[in-house]
C-alpha cells in the first residue's frame, strides 16, 4: 500500500461535470447561435464581431480552463485579464443581463443538468457582473 491509497478520491471538477471539451464546444457553439439567432440577444450580438469564429474559439478555450479543465486560453494568450479586454466594449446591466439569459439558454439546450447549471449561473453572474463598466 502506498501513500496514494490512503488519499481522498478527488472531487469531479465543473470541467468533468460538464462533460469535457466536447460539451464544452457544444455549449458555446449554442451560446452564439442563441445570440446570432434570438432578437432579444441583439445587444450583446452588436459588441461582436460580424464573423464569430474567434469569438467561439476564445470564449470556448477561456470556459475549458475556467471550467477546471485544461488552460487552452492561458496557454494561448496569458492571464486573461477579463475587465481589461472588455474595457472597449460598453457593457452595462443589460449587456450583462442579456449574456446571462443567452448562456442559460444555452445550457438549458444543451442538457446540462439543472443543480450545475444554477451552480455555474451563479458563478457566471459574479463574473458578467464585474464586466460592467457603463452606468444603469
């Protein structure tokens, strides 16, 4: 018996509960087409880019590190400095608000099971929240 044996199993990172990274692409290709499709997206679709090929492969790399699992974004970029690369853009209570609703849809639509995804929604507001830079 080595030392090993007598450790805890490790807990399932969000990463693994997800599903990995072919969850992981699955949830953000919906996210995006949720937001190119759904009028009530139009805000949040208007800060973008008219093509969102870049914009799935950031946000895809920066949810897997995020997420528990491997740090595509980092490798690729560094820190990702969320409030700094957002300063150009002007988000505010509805941006943010309509980036929620989009990513809840989107993991509605994927199947990501309900206590997860209220678990992430959570997490996922304290981040779009600190994204805020413009009043209301």
């Amino acid at each position: 018996m080595t030392d090993l044996d007598d450790e805890a199993p490790s807990q399932p990172t969000a990463f693994d509960l997800v599903g990995g990274e072919a969850r992981v692409r699955e949830l953000v290709d919906r996210f995006y087409d949720l937001m190119d499709l759904e009028p009530e997206f139009a805000g949040i679709r208007a800060l973008h880019p008219p093509t969102l090929d870049g914009s799935r492969d950031k946000l895809f790399w920066f949810l897997c590190g995020w997420l528990g699992g491997p740090d595509h974004y980092i490798s690729r970029f560094g820190h990702p400095r969320l409030r700094a690369r957002h300063l150009p853009f002007a988000i505010a209570s509805s941006e943010r608000d309509q980036w929620l609703r989009c990513m809840a849809w989107a993991m509605e639509g994927v199947g990501i099971d309900d206590a997860l995804r209220e678990r992430l929604l959570h997490s996922f507001f304290d981040t779009a929240d600190w994204m805020r830079n413009r009043p209301g």
